[in-house]
C-alpha cells in the first residue's frame, strides 16, 4: 500500500483501514480475512489496490464452494 491515496470518486484524501472479509456457508462465518484497503471520508467510497484485489480473489476462490456467501463487512471495520 502506498502512503497516501485520492479517492478515484472524489478526489479527496482517502484513509487506510482493514476491510473484512467473511466467507459464511449455511449462516456461519467459515473463513475470514483482513484486507487492506483506502477508505474516503468524505463520499465513503471503499477502494482496494488492484495487487491487492487479485490476492484477494485468488484466496477466496481457494476457501468457497458454490452457494457460499462473500461478506465485504465496511460497518465492521
């Protein structure tokens, strides 16, 4: 991650913060991640670094099976 990040929206200076991640199979949670991520104060736009994006889904499609539900929990973080 860089140090400092524009929001693509707004433009305005964007936050780091860990995003969670859940991966819940039949109401449970079954795995769970932190990301990295940007986040925008001012139009709380959510932004995660293409790098970081890609490792991300290489790591779910490794942790789902079909019918699980993907949570990106931004009122958690």
């Amino acid at each position: 991650m860089t140090l400092t990040h524009a929001c693509p929206i707004c433009a305005a200076p964007a936050e780091p913060m860990m995003l969670p991640v859940s991966v819940r199979r039949a109401g449970r949670t079954v795995f769970r991640l932190e990301v990295p991520a940007w986040h925008c104060s001012e139009c709380g736009y959510v932004d995660v670094e293409d790098a970081t994006r890609e490792s991300v889904i290489a790591t779910l499609e490794e942790h789902t099976r079909p019918g699980d539900d993907i949570v990106f929990a931004l009122e958690e973080a």
